[in-house]
C-alpha cells in the first residue's frame, strides 16, 4: 500500500494547507471591517480640509498657490506607489503595477523623466525591478497607517513638485469598490485641479465669512494645500488598504474552497485504490484455496 500511504500523506498535506487558509481568510475578514471603518473615517476630514481650502482660494483670488499652477508640457512627472506589503491578496497589486508600467511608458514615449514614491513593499521592489528612479519609500506600516509616517516620503514629491523639478504628480492605489471588487486607480494628484477644490452650493453658503490671515494669505493657503495634498494620500493608503483585505479574504475562501476539492478528490481516489488493493488480495486467496 505504497501508493495508498502517498495518498494519505497528500490528504494530510491538503488538510493542513486547508486550516491556514481559512484562518486568514476569517484573520481578513475581521481586518476588512476595520479597515472600512478607518477609510470612512478619513473621508470627512479630507472634506473639511478642501473645503475651507476652496474658500480661501475664493476669498484671496489675487494670490496663485504653486500647487494649484499647471505648467504648458510636462518634461518631468512623479508617481506616488501605493500597495500592500504582503501577498497572497489574487491580482491586487499586478493589476496596479500593469496600469502603473502601462502609464510609465506613455510618459516614457513622450521623452518624460520619471520619478517615484513608493508606499508599500511590493511597489517598492516592482520599482527597482524595473530601474525606476525611487526618491523615497516607506514600507512596513502595519493595519493601521498613521499620516505623519506618510508626511516624510510624500513631502519630497511636493518640494520636488513646488521646485519646478516636476510638472505632474500622479497618485497610484487601488480604490474600494466593495467586498468582491476593487479597481486599480492613476489619478493626478498635482496640480490641483478645479475640480478637486469645486464646492457644493450649500457649501459655498455655510461660508460667506471674510478671513483675517496671519501670518499672510500665502502661507495659510499653502499650508492648507498641503495638508489637503497629505490627506489625499492618507486616504489612498486607506482604501488600499480596505482593498486588500478583502482582496486577501476572497483568495483565501476559494483556495480554502479548492483544497477541499482537492481533499475530496483524493479521498475517493485512495479509497479506489484500497477497495482495488482489497479485491486483489481476496482474488489471491481464493486462487490460493482452490489450487490447494
């Protein structure tokens, strides 16, 4: 029963596999929920942010924040990565990272210098895989990010940005959708356009104040944008981060699904081959007991 034994050894193997999968899938399960609840907890403050933004915008028209100037040609363009540092979430992250090349070579053709930050460790080692030009990185920032972690990378791309060295930042994540589907997103982050900071008419008339700025226009509304810019990202980080957990608790439930296809395949096959093993040796001994 040599082939029985392998068979049991298979079984057992498949078993085991079939335990850690639905833990992670149930592990996921339970991070998802809190990972929505975070992501829905960004998505106010970012509004408030952009909304006291846009009145100030309004109120001073005299004075052009450098995130808010678009320059005629972009020569040079930024990329802020966003992805998960752990697998074993299906095609996430390659779905991102195939948009993300697919981006890389239109600015490429278009003789455009690239520059990147990557958020996430998968990112980070797709980014040097292919060469590009990592100008800063973090990786490792647990199930719960925490924006000044974020603050340090993501600055660089702005001084980059407010220095001339940039024209176009674009912000990479996969966006949540809901449990069973999640989108890869490139959205231009900078310069800001009209429509990030457009307001709502009942917005715009909850404020009809006149503002007293200290220490200048200037600085208060660029220290806005820039916490407004920082609150983007933030809440990137989060949808992505709601968006792998449920990426990784679908892949968990079908490999679980499948180990135990599998599990049972190899039961009916290992009884096959007992019931086979059985017969054969009844069949000797009867061969036996007649030729006696």
């Amino acid at each position: 029963m040599a082939v029985g034994k392998e068979i049991r050894g298979k079984i057992k193997s498949f078993e085991n596999t079939k335990k850690i999968t639905k833990a992670m899938e149930m592990v996921s399960a339970s991070k998802m929920r809190k990972a929505q609840e975070r992501m829905r907890q960004a998505r106010p403050y970012a509004d408030k942010v952009r909304n006291i933004t846009a009145n100030l915008s309004q109120a001073n028209p005299e004075y052009k924040s450098p995130y808010l100037r678009a320059t005629g040609s972009a020569k040079a363009v930024g990329f802020i990565v966003v992805t998960t540092d752990k697998g074993l979430c299906g095609g996430l992250n390659t779905n991102l990272l195939r948009a993300l090349t697919d981006k890389m070579r239109e600015a490429q053709t278009a003789g455009q210098q690239m520059r990147a930050v990557a958020i996430g460790n998968k990112g980070y080692g797709f980014l040097n895989r292919i060469g590009a030009q990592v100008v800063s990185h973090i990786v490792q920032l647990g199930d719960a990010p925490q924006l000044e972690k974020l603050i340090g990378p993501v600055k660089v791309m702005l001084d980059e940005f407010v220095a001339g060295k940039l024209d176009a930042v674009y912000l990479c994540y996969t966006k949540f959708i809901n449990t069973m589907k999640q989108e890869p997103m490139i959205e231009p982050l900078l310069p800001l356009g009209a429509e990030r900071l457009a307001q709502t008419e009942a917005e715009k008339a909850g404020h009809g104040w006149d503002y007293l700025y200290e220490p200048d226009a200037a600085s208060v509304i660029d220290d806005l944008l820039e916490r407004y810019i920082e609150a983007l990202v933030f809440q990137a980080v989060a949808e992505n981060m709601a968006s792998e957990q449920s990426a990784r608790m679908v892949a968990m439930k079908a490999a679980t699904d499948n180990a135990g296809n599998l599990i049972d395949e190899l039961k009916l096959i290992y009884n096959k081959t007992r019931q086979a093993a059985i017969t054969k040796e009844l069949s000797e001994i009867v061969g036996g007991a007649a030729a006696v």
